[in-house]
C-alpha cells in the first residue's frame, strides 16, 4: 500500500492513499490516544505498544504513523514525521530500514515466521533508534508464539513492538502487561 497517494494500477488516485492521514495531526476523533502517541515518539525509550478497537478504528492507520514516526530522522515539533527524510521516503515507497509488518491472521502465519522476526529483533538495527515490528490481528497467535514474544518484550533493546487487535481480550494478561494499550473508538457521525 502506498502512503503517498499515488496511483492505483489503472492510473487513477486511490481514495484509501488520499485520506489516510500520515500525521499526527490529521487522525482525526482520537485526541487522547494521539496525545499518549506523541508522548511515546518522543520518548527516550518508546515502548512497546498495544492499540485495539473495532474494525475500522484507524489501529493499522495510526501505527503506521507511529512507525513512520519513530524511524523519522526529523520528527516535527507536534511528533509527527517529516515526511521528507530518507527514512520516510522509503517508508513511502514500501521499503523502510528498520520496520517489519506482518499480518497475524494470514493463514501462512505461525510460529516459524514469528520465530524467523524474532530472531531478526536480537540483531542489530541499520542505523535509527530503534527497529519497529508491527503485528497485526495479533489477536491470532497461538498460545506458543505470545510466549516466544513475552520472552522478548522482556529483554529491553532498541526495538519496538506494535500489536493491533479487534479482541484485546485474546492477548494473553502477561504480554499486555508489557505493553502500552491504546483503545481507539469508532468515530460517531
């Protein structure tokens, strides 16, 4: 998916890159959560987070702005990402240094892919303060990978770890006790 607004495969402009906000600023009905966010950037030692909600919340939405945010080489006085640095640029082209998505609810995602990011999360990260790794549906992990997970959200590092669910009561009480839960609400018309 591109975060620039470019072009879909027909050439036209994608509405879902055209609104999807790539700041702070432009989330919009989630005021204390942006706030908690920014405070998380800005922080010497971000944490690992938690963001939950029903579909269509912003949870995948807003930790991409996190990420982006975090990997930033010049994050702006309100917390947000340039959107200009070469870390954005690549972020925006869908090749960030330092950042790795998976999709927990895919069929081919266990504890082998888990195993192969975690491993990648001991290594060193390529420049930048921290590496982030952004699960989402974690919701979906067997009871042995969110154990392979505690172990690591236990040894502090320079990484970050961002876990999206719709059932925050699927991850098990010891791995959210590490982590800092953010709860996005539908936005009311």
């Amino acid at each position: 998916m591109s975060w620039r607004g470019d072009t879909g495969r027909d050439g036209t402009e994608r509405l879902v890159d055209r609104y999807h906000p790539k700041t702070f600023e432009k989330v919009v009905g989630q005021p204390d959560t942006v706030a908690g966010l920014v405070r998380q950037v800005r922080s010497e030692r971000p944490r690992s987070l938690l963001l939950t909600g029903p579909t269509g919340t912003g949870k995948t939405t807003v930790a991409g702005i996190v990420a982006r945010a975090l990997l930033c080489e010049r994050i702006t006085e309100s917390g947000s990402p340039c959107l200009a640095c070469s870390n954005c640029i690549s972020f925006a082209d869908g090749n960030p240094l330092n950042y790795e998505k998976y999709n927990c609810a895919l069929s081919n995602f266990g504890v082998s892919e888990l195993t192969g990011m975690l491993e990648s999360s001991r290594a060193n990260r390529l420049g930048g303060r921290v590496r982030v790794y952004f699960l989402d549906e974690a919701h979906n992990l067997s009871q042995k990978a969110f154990d392979s997970l505690l172990g690591v959200l236990d040894t502090p590092r320079h990484r970050v770890f961002i876990l999206a669910s719709t059932q925050a009561d699927r991850i098990p009480k010891p791995v959210r006790n590490r982590l800092t839960h953010y709860k996005l609400k539908l936005l009311r018309p």
